[in-house]
C-alpha cells in the first residue's frame, strides 16, 4: 500500500536544518496503519522515518484528524514480559532512519472519530509540522 | 591370497555396515521441537471461574475435549497481542492447509477485565479466526489461573481509562485433559509452531 503524501513539508528546512536539495527533509516509506474497528478499538502505525537534513531532528508530537490521541510507544521484551512504554520524544540524528515496526516502536492511534476510511498523520517539533501524510489503512493485521 | 579375500570382505562388510548405519540415522529418529518447551508430564490447570466471549460462564473443564493454544492479552493492546493472535492464527491456518489433524482452538485470556467485556472479547477474537475463545471476568478468578501458569500481568502507566497492561509473551500449549503440555516463548513465529504443534500433539 502506498501512503499518498498530502503535504510534505518544508519550512521545516529552517526546523530541521535541512540540507537536502531535491526533496523534503523528513520522509516516510512503507507506511501501514492496521483497520480501524474489527474488533480492536484502536489501531497502529508501522513506518520507517527518515531525517534528510544536516541536523537532528526531534519529534514530539504526532496528531491525526480521525483520531483523539496518537501517540508514539515502544515495545519492549524483558525477562518474557511485554511492556509497552510512551515515546515522549524521537529524535533522528542527521541522515538516520527510525524503523517502526511489529513488536517493537510503533504508533498507538486511539479515539477514532466516526469511522474513517483513511487517516492522515501529522508529524511536529515544538508544534512546527515536519510532515502530514496520509494512507488508507491496511486490509488486514496479517 | 585366501587372507587378502578375507581382508577385502571385511572391509567390505564394514563399509556396508557404515553406509546402513548413516542412513538410518539420516532417516532420522523422532523429530525434536525447534521451539517449544515440553512438560514431561502435563500440569493440571487449577479451578477458577471465568466468562467465555458469549457470556457463558465456563471453569477449567472449558479446555478439555481439544487442544488449545492460549496467549494472554488485551483487546487494547495495539502492537505485540494482535501480532500474536495474527501469528496464531496463520499457523492455525497452515496446519488446516496440510491437513493436519487435530488443530488446536486458539484462546486469548484478557489480561485487561475491567475494559476487556465478553463483548469487547467476541468482537477481537472474532477478528483473527473462526472457531476462537475468549476468556474474562473478575480479577481474582483470572489471578487464579495466572498464578497457576506462572503468567504475569499488571497495569502500567496512563490514566484509568487509557492505560497499558504489562503481559506475560509467552503461548501455552493446553491438551485435551486440561493439562499444560508445553509453552513456547515469544518471539512467536508461524514456521516453528506449524513444525512443533503437531509433533507435540501427536506424541500425546
């Protein structure tokens, strides 16, 4: 599934100290968003973010219109015990890519409003956008 | 010369024994489990009282009469329980491809009572395959068979409302007794439980 980028943003050079003639200075590939509803009442983001600038970024902020709260957590496997703990803030080093993935970080979107058929996320620092993208959600958790 | 036929036997009867031997063992003795652990004997599961996804109450005889394989999560678990359950669930789904016999049911246990209703329980299993069980209900009827099967659970973090639950990973293997026969530890992974399930299951 491919993610249909709606904004990709840019003033975000000034943010992000970006260096990176010929494309945005954050960038996000292989974007899946698990289906809203089917009996789960909340859903997760999986991605790989990519800082294309000179400088490192921050991330503390992540928001989307079709949910009340998306936040970003990691899972994290100790001693055969899964816990699960809050990203307060990401931070990608110049030229560095953070992998989302199963069982691992991963966004945790909660308090769908109504029943969205596709959702857009927003990425900020210190509430400047870095990125907004949006997907449809994946057919399936498989 | 007779002395030489007699060496040049030998030693052919022993490259003959040699070869037979390789070969019975490259048949193989049983196969081993890549990732389970196997109870030598199976641990009675202890009494309690719980809720299965339609609200009927069931005890510990809810696992006897077919294999089950068991995991411990919350319907609002977003990332490592639906992982699990996919994974389940598609190795429930190969075995059924290659004809295995039996498949086991696969159960999710909420280790979230307080938000996990067995409505909220039909819909999420419901999700993942047919044929699936969930269970739910008070807090220390659940905390009578975790404590049996050595499954850790606690809240974590958030509010009343929006909170985590910390779980156990670990998927039980239940045989028709009622007995915990094996369990495997997380990472879970559909080749190893599509290769492990049926041999432990037909070693019963």
């Amino acid at each position: 599934m491919m993610p249909r980028l709606l904004v990709l943003c840019a003033f975000l050079a000034a943010a992000a100290g970006c260096d990176s003639p010929g494309g945005p200075p954050v960038v996000v590939a292989n974007l899946v968003v698990t289906a809203p509803g089917a009996g789960m009442p909340m859903a997760a983001g999986y991605l790989e973010i990519s800082n294309r600038s000179s400088e490192a970024i921050r991330i503390n902020r992540v928001s989307s219109p079709e949910y009340g709260s998306v936040e970003m957590h990691e899972t994290l496997i100790e001693d055969g015990v899964a816990r699960m703990r809050e990203i307060p803030v990401l931070e990608i080093a110049a030229g560095d890519t953070v992998v989302f993935e199963r069982g691992g970080k991963h966004l945790m979107l909660m308090q769908p409003v109504g029943t969205p058929e596709t959702v857009t996320l927003n990425f900020y620092s210190d509430e400047v956008l870095l990125l907004s993208i949006n997907t449809e959600f994946a057919a399936s958790f498989d | 010369m007779q002395a030489r036929n007699i060496v040049v036997t030998l030693l052919l009867g022993l490259a003959i024994a040699a070869g037979l031997a390789l070969a019975l063992r490259n048949a193989g003795g049983p196969a081993e489990p890549l990732t389970a652990t196997v109870l030598p004997v199976g641990n009675e599961l202890p009494d309690f009282a719980l809720l299965d996804q339609d609200g009927e109450p069931v005890d510990r005889r809810v696992f006897e009469g077919q294999w089950d394989v068991v995991f411990f999560g919350f319907t609002n678990c977003p990332d490592i329980c639906p992982a699990t359950m996919t994974v389940l669930g598609q190795a429930k789904r190969e075995l059924a491809a290659q004809g295995r016999e039996p498949l086991p049911r696969v159960v999710l246990v909420s280790v979230d009572p307080e938000r996990d209703t067995p409505e909220a329980m039909a819909r999420y299993i419901a999700y993942f395959g047919d044929g699936n069980l969930g269970l739910t209900g008070e807090l220390d009827e659940l905390r009578k068979l975790t404590d049996a099967l050595g499954v850790f659970f606690q809240k974590a973090g958030g509010d009343d409302v929006a909170y985590g639950v910390d779980h156990s990973t670990v998927v039980l293997l239940i045989d028709p007794e009622g007995r915990l026969k094996a369990l495997f530890t997380a990472p879970h992974d559909v080749t190893n439980l599509v290769h492990d399930l049926p041999l432990i299951m037909a070693a019963e």
